[in-house]
C-alpha cells in the first residue's frame, strides 16, 4: 500500500480571507484533513490542515474570527504518491502533500495510519491540568516527560515518528529513544536550555520545550517541529514571500490581460487587466475548466484548450459572452518531463489599442505644435535675433523652416540678393538633430572655378601644384553629420555641376588625385537668387541638380513685400552699430518715413548698410530725416532717390513718372522727333513737356 491508495483527492481549496470558524465548519462537513490555501487571484499559497487549526485554537494563539493567514503552512511536506506508508511515518508531519510532476494530486492525514497499521495502542493519559484533545490533534511529535526527561505520555505522531507502542516508550529515556530511532542529536542532551535537533536522514527537527506545573514536580511538554529542507530561520520564508508578492505584483501591474490554466484547462488565475478588459472576474471563473466555460457560452472558444491539444503556441480571436471580441494568444509551459504544466493567455482588445494608438499620435502632433511655438517664442525672445519675423510672410517663412528643421529633406532658398538666406538656413539647421555638428557655409560665386571643386571635394597629398603636403579635407568631408549650405549655388559650373550631383546621389565624395570614396552624411542647402528653371532652358544649370535640390523649396519675399519688417529691422540695426562703434544715436520719427516708403532693392544688406552709414556719418546723437535723405542721395541714382521721398499725392506720382520716361527718351534717340515716334505722342508735345519739366533741349533736337 502506498500514498496514491489513502490519499484525499483533490485536494480542497480555502481562500486566505476565509476565517477560523468558516475553516473548522468545513473541516467539519467536508470531513477532510488538509487543504490547500490560495489568494483572491487563484495563486497557490501554501497548506493548511486541520490539526493547524485545531491547535491554534485550542492554544489561544488566534480568535475564531481571524483569517487563516497566519496558520498556513509555506514550507510543505510532500511525498510521491508511490511512496509506501512504511516510509511515511519518517517525515514527523501530521499532514503530507502528495506530488507528481509539480502537480498536488491530493494530502494524507498520518493519524489515520493507525487505524490502517495498526501499530499503536492507547496511550497513557496525559496529567489531569493538560488538555488529551489538545495535545492528541497537535500537528507535531508531542512528548511529555517528568524531570529526568523519561517520558510520561506521547501523542500518535510521536508513535509514528518513533516507530513503537505504550509498551516501548512509556518510562523510557526520550535521548535514548531518539538514538533507538535512529534521530542524531546536534547539540549537549544534558543541556535543556539549548536548542536541540535531531536529524534523521533528510529531516530535522527542533525539539521545542515547555514546563508544565503538576502540582509539586515540574513535567515538560516536547514539540518535534519539522523544519525540512534546513530552513531554520524565517529569512528564507521571507525571501520567499517577497519574492510570490514581487511576482503578484508583475502579473497584475501588465496592462495586457494575464490568464493562466493547469494542464487539465482548470482555471487558476487571471489579473485585473484581464477583469478590465473581459468583465469577467475571478469568481466568475477560478477552478473552472474551459470545457465547462464554454460549454455555458462564457466563451464562444478557448485557446487554451487548442494549445492542450497542438501544444504549441495559438492565436484566436475570442468573443466574450456573444458580444466583445479580443485577440487571445495561449502559450504552453512545459514541465522537465516535455509535459505541459500551464496554459498562459495574453489578452488585448483591439479596439483599446486603435484608441490608444489614435491617442498617441494626436498627442504627438500637440507636442510637435508645442514645440515649433516654443522654438519660436523662444527665438523671437533672442536678445540678438538675425531675423525679424513681425510680417505675416516671415511668420510664415520661420514657421516652415522650423517644420523644414525636423526632417533631412534638400532645401533650396530663393529670394532676391540680401533678403537673408543665409540666416533661415542657420534657422534651419540650429533647431534640426544636426544642431551640434557642423554647420558649413560656401560661397559658389566667391571662389574660382578652378579651386571650387578642391574646395569641396578636397585632394590628396600631391594632387596639383601648390597642394598641400598631407592634403586637405573637403567642406563635405568638414560638414559631416552636419549641414552644407550651398550659397550662390546658380553660380556653380556646370562640370561641377555633375560632380555634386554623385554625392547627393550615392552619398560619397572622391578628393582630387584619390581613388578611394569617402562616406558622408551632409544635409545640404541651397540658396540662390537667380531663376534656376531660367538657367535649365539657357542650358546653364542641369535639370536633374536642380530637382535633387529643389525637394522642398523655401521663397523670402523681398523686404518691400514684408514693410511692417523694416521698422524693427532699423532699430535693430541701430542698437547694433551703437554697440559696435560706441555711440548712444537715435533716429528722427520724420526720419523713418523715407526708410520705411523706399523700394529697397538691396533689401536687408542695404538696410543696414544705410543704418550703419548714418550712425557712423552723422555728427548729431539724432539721426534726422535729412541725414537719411543725404545718405541716400549719395549711393543711390536719381530714381532710386525718388522713391526715398515721402509720401506724394497721385498727381505728383503721375509727373515724376512722365518727367522719367521722358528724360531716358530723349537721352535714347537723341531728337524730339525720334522721342516722340518712340512715346507714341507728337513732336510738339515733347517740346512742351520738357519745357515744362526744365529739361535742355539741343539744339539738334
């Protein structure tokens, strides 16, 4: 006979939270010795058996209306269900859990091997002052014995521990029953306030002594408390405990849906994501086989008992109670043996994650609004901004080379001479992923044909006349994981032309004289003022350049387009050269009239060419309109000066014009005649004209 024939299977489960009363009533019903305790998740915690409870009140350690938490045993006893009884009587515990293949098939109750041995015959009674029901049902060997240490009473499992009867034990000598059953002690016997273990084969033991007062003598209750596995100090099972709460806590902090079986599909835990996202909870399901489940449409399938079959890992989409669908992906544990040992189940609901998806890229489209005005709030608050961004147009032109900045797409600037290009490509890449690598600046206009293509290319040691020694590096080369900026660029030569298109191709340059390709990472700008598709027709610029460049094209108006920039732009150019030259000048309100009305043609460079020339030039700390007039006048042509007068009514606009168009007439054809065939008006009218514009006739004319 073995532990597979007298066990008591299955074993019954108890929540932690149950109490001591609802314990000793289903002890009572139930009629069983031990249980198995587990969480509100369904996670195994350890054993509990009656005699624990029965103790445990009978010794006023507990009220009947605590929970059973502090009785549960974590470290537990367990056989092999082929072990014999014989063997059993060894291991000193009065409930055993009976194991295969890390699966608990039931528990046996060693008091009830008496009636099976037949062994043991009725012992002694205890002293009149000691409880027979108490001591009987403690868990542990319990021996009483006089002063001497001979022994007076035993319980049962102190018979089955020791191997004998009233007759072998009562008066004997408890030391010399424990080598007589083969225990070896660890520490002096004569020394009854130390600790004593006694070990037999894999167990150990440690004897627990308490006095008891019978009336003139003392006696002294022994407890052989069974510490298997050499587990002697609560640090173990507190390692142990943190280590289950460290594994609770992961399993119900996924956001993913958690959902475990054993090998037979019985349900033994799910998480609250699983509840969130299901609705079902854990006492809908827990001890339920998923036969059962879906046979009461719980679910319309089980992936669980799919992996069970294929034991292989299985993907479903699972409709919850004939209404909510989730994808369900059931993924077998396997044993040392290759045998299937848990079913675990990730849920999601694919409806959850599109919302959070949803979710996520709107909030990334805030930030990234947040962010470009942060970018330009915090450059428009610069102490020293190199652009003025107060017209619509520029707010425009900054709001699209900061969206330029995110990406490393080409970017070709246009705009007249002087408008700034150079400054939104330092826009460009100061607030780009490339803002602490170099940034690179060439002029194609500034550098002579026959040193441009050395110059960006580089060239080896030798490469020509005049080289270097050891070479030089190329501006592409210098500008690597950095940004080029290509000012001018309509100025390039077309034989280099060709050449740059390669490297914006394949991303590799070849110095002079070198055979061997370098790899770069550049970004590159270009800026010119001049009309490339112009310049395709004329067959000065290559088509297939130009749309390597031109990905994302970026136009600044010229400064006459944007006026409500030129007022900033005179004081902070004024603020400028005042630092740079040590004056403390201010300007005139009549003197912004003719600044702000003229055309500009230099645009920003001439703006503060002029603003310059007038802090340098005037003798005044006021900068008046005639000084801005005169400064004018003195780099500007006549028609050009015109348009730096103030406000003139229609009228006067009509004959400024007229006297224009005349004068360049006259000075063209040289006679009123061919003047006037050219004007399309008669002789005489270009005679009256220009007598009353006070312009000389010749006498030819």
């Amino acid at each position: 006979m073995n532990a597979r024939d007298i066990m008591q299977a299955p074993l019954k489960t108890l929540n932690e939270k149950t109490t001591m009363r609802e314990a000793v009533a289903f002890f009572r019903k139930e009629n069983v010795c031990g249980v198995q305790v587990v969480n509100k998740q369904g996670v195994f915690l350890g054993i509990l058996s009656r005699d624990d409870v029965y103790a445990a009140l009978a010794s006023g350690r507990v009220e009947i209306d605590n929970d059973i938490t502090c009785n549960i045993r974590y470290m537990i006893c367990s056989v092999h269900p082929d072990t014999s009884i014989d063997s059993l009587k060894k291991y000193g515990s009065s409930f055993l859990t009976v194991i295969e293949n890390g699966q608990i098939l039931g528990g046996i109750d060693l008091m009830s091997i008496k009636a099976i041995t037949k062994e043991l015959t009725p012992y002694e009674q205890p002293p009149e002052n000691i409880s027979s029901h108490i001591l009987q049902n403690l868990p542990d060997a319990t021996f009483i014995v006089d002063d001497s240490w001979n022994i007076k009473w035993f319980n049962a499992m102190a018979g089955i521990l020791c191997f004998g009867n009233s007759d072998f034990i009562i008066g004997k000598s408890l030391y010399t029953l424990f080598e007589e059953s083969g225990f070896t002690l660890e520490t002096e016997k004569n020394d009854k306030k130390a600790i004593i273990i006694a070990s037999r084969d894999d167990t150990r033991f440690i004897i627990i002594t308490l006095p008891v007062n019978n009336g003139q003598k003392t006696d002294h209750i022994i407890f052989m408390r069974n510490v298997q596995y050499d587990i002697l100090n609560t640090q173990e099972v507190n390692k142990w405990r943190i280590l289950s709460k460290e594994r609770d806590a992961i399993i119900d902090s996924s956001f993913d849906g958690l959902f475990i079986t054993d090998d037979q599909g019985r349900v033994l835990r799910l998480n609250s994501a699983y509840e969130r996202i299901t609705g079902i909870t854990a006492a809908d399901v827990l001890g339920k086989k998923m036969s059962e489940l879906v046979s009461d449409n719980t679910y319309d399938e089980s992936v669980t008992m799919k992996v069970l079959k294929s034991k292989k890992r299985e993907t479903i989409l699972q409709k919850i109670r004939g209404s909510k669908s989730i994808v369900v992906t059931g993924n077998p544990i396997f044993d040392d043996n290759g045998n299937i040992w848990r079913v675990l189940t990730n849920v999601r609901d694919v409806t959850e994650l599109r919302s959070l998806q949803k979710e996520l890229e709107r909030m990334a489209a805030v930030q990234r609004q947040y962010q470009k005005e942060i970018n330009t709030l915090r450059y428009s608050m610069n102490a020293t901004p190199d652009i003025i961004i107060s017209s619509a147009k520029m707010r425009e032109v900054y709001n699209q080379a900061i969206q330029l900045a995110q990406v490393d797409s080409s970017v070709l600037i246009t705009g007249e001479s002087g408008v700034g290009k150079e400054v939104v490509s330092g826009i460009i890449h100061q607030n780009s992923h490339r803002r602490n690598a170099p940034f690179i600046k060439i002029s194609c206009a500034t550098i002579p044909e026959q040193l441009l293509e050395s110059e960006l290319f580089g060239y080896m040691p030798g490469a020509f006349t005049g080289a270097l020694r050891n070479g030089k590096q190329g501006l592409f080369e210098l500008a690597n994981n950095g940004t080029l900026l290509l000012d001018e660029v309509g100025e390039l030569p077309t034989t280099l032309q060709v050449k740059l298109l390669r490297v914006l191709q394949e991303r590799v340059v070849t110095p002079l004289g070198g055979v061997r390709s370098v790899p770069v990472d550049v970004r590159i700008i270009a800026a010119t003022n001049q009309n490339l598709e112009e310049m395709i027709k004329t067959k000065l610029f290559r088509t297939d350049l130009f749309y390597r460049l031109n990905v994302v094209p970026l136009v600044i108006p010229p400064l006459r387009e944007r006026r409500e920039d030129i007022f900033d732009f005179i004081y902070y150019f004024l603020n400028r050269y005042n630092k740079k030259y040590g004056f403390n000048k201010h300007i005139d309100p009549d003197a912004l009239s003719p600044l702000i009305s003229a055309k500009w043609p230099g645009n920003v460079r001439q703006l503060s060419n002029t603003i310059e020339r007038a802090v340098v030039m005037t003798n005044n700390n006021i900068i008046t309109q005639e000084d801005i007039l005169k400064i004018m006048h003195d780099s500007q042509s006549k028609e050009e000066l015109a348009s730096f007068t103030t406000p003139k009514t229609l009228q006067e606009i009509v004959e400024t014009a007229e006297k224009t168009a005349l004068i360049n007439a006259l000075q063209a054809h040289k006679n009123t005649r061919a003047t006037a065939k050219a004007l399309g008006i008669n002789q005489s009218t270009v005679v009256r004209k220009a007598k009353y514009y006070g312009i000389p006739l010749n006498t030819n004319s």
